[in-house]
C-alpha cells in the first residue's frame, strides 16, 4: 500500500482495516471523517505526518498485527496453533462462502462473468486445500510432535519412511505456491476485493470474507514457510538415527 501525505484516511481503512487501529490511537476520526487526508488529520491533531505515515506502513507490512513473536514459540505449539486455528479457519469458512459465491453467481454472474472464475478457483483451492491440510495433520505434524519427544526423552527416531522431513516440507510449500496463485488470481478478478457499484449486501460481504480468507491464508503460510519449517528442518539431524 502506498501511503503519502494526500492518502484519504478512510480509503486506508477501506483497503486494510488493520491501519483504523493507528488512527485511534492518534485520535483521528476515520469513519464520520474519513474523507480528510492523512495531512489535513495531522494538522488538525498537531501530529507530525511522517510519523503516521510511518506507523501505517510498519502495521501494513506486516502479516501478524497482534505483535505476537511467533518466532520464539516452540516447534510443537506451533504445530497446535496452525491445526486449531489456522486449518479450523479453513474448515469452517469454506461452506459458507461456496454457498455466498454460488448465489452472487446465481444473481450477478450475467453482468459479472468474472464471479464464475473465481467461484471455480476458490472451489479448486478449497479442494486441495482441504487435501493439503489432512497430509499435514496425519503425516507431516505427527512426525514434527515425535520429534520434540524424542528430543525431550533424549531418545533416537527411526527414520521416517519419507526419509527426511525435507521431503514433505518441500511438498506442502510448493502446495503453498500453487495456492497463493490461486488467491493473486481472485484478487485480480476481483479488483482486489472490491465489489463493484451495483453489488448486493451478499456481494459485499462475499467479497469481504475471501479478502478475510486470503489474510488468514498469507498468515498460515508464513508460519509455516518462514517459521516452522526452517526450524523442523534444522532440528531433526540431531534426532535421527
């Protein structure tokens, strides 16, 4: 997001809600007056604009906007975390928004034909996504807790029949990529999630829950590239035999 001085405050908070929580704490109006720009909100508040300008850009750069440091977190927790939050998202959100994504089909598809390509790459996803994930949960996230037992135990394991873990690990991200294209496609047809003129409360709010989706997603898949697998990767020759 290019943030500058004209930005329109509540355009920002349009795009990515995550930027209305450094408005509040500035005091700045985002909703009833959210059609002044950053410069005039900073002149009103006596706020140095380059300060906010620079607080927007580090919330809005990051994926994780709780401050939590999943980095220090323990392989195994981890592990639960991205099973109960992450794959439990997924589970639960895939119906309701096939069920919104056939109507708004239904209703707008005649004057929105892009609607019928993204219902058929969210329905491609959601499939392998679904497939993707019981892999993890049954093959690759059992190895990953054997592994933080053998070390607890001070024990040897056997070595798994897929020799190293680098094999499933460089299985599930290349399903990672082929996912994150998925979603780079929606994004485009969907002119990044914004519901045109016409749209209906279902279309808006179709739209919203896959920008909610793809979020929840880049977040999944940056604990998962970025954190766990490195990690796993570099703890498991100490514990093979």
């Amino acid at each position: 997001m290019n943030i500058s001085e004209k930005s329109i405050v509540g355009e920002l908070v349009a795009n990515n809600y995550q930027t209305a929580q450094v408005f509040q704490s500035y005091g700045i109006d985002f909703c009833c007056k959210g059609n002044q720009t950053i410069e005039d909100a900073c002149k009103n508040k006596n706020i140095a604009a380059l300060e906010l300008i620079e607080k927007l850009n580090e919330t809005t750069s990051s994926l994780n906007s709780t401050g939590t440091n999943y980095q220090s977190w323990p392989i195994d927790l981890l592990v639960d975390y991205i099973e109960k939050k992450h794959h439990r998202y997924v589970e639960e959100k895939v119906p309701v928004l096939k069920q919104y994504l056939q109507k708004i089909c239904d209703v707008h598809g005649k004057k929105h034909p892009e609607l019928f390509e993204i219902k058929e790459l969210f329905d491609a996803s959601s499939g392998e996504l679904a497939k993707h994930m019981k892999k993890e949960e049954l093959v690759l996230f059992p190895f990953i807790r054997k592994m933080i037992d053998a070390e607890k135990e001070n024990v040897q394991l056997q070595e798994p029949h897929f020799i190293t873990v680098k094999n499933p690990i460089h299985m599930m991200m290349q399903e990672h990529t082929h996912e994150g294209g998925r979603f780079e496609k929606i994004a485009h047809l969907s002119n990044n999630y914004t519901p045109p003129q016409d749209a209906c409360n279902t279309y808006k709010v179709t739209f919203q829950l896959l920008k909610e989706f793809q979020d929840d997603l880049h977040l999944h898949i940056h604990l998962e590239n970025n954190i766990l697998f490195p990690k796993t990767i570099e703890k498991e020759p100490g514990l093979l035999d």
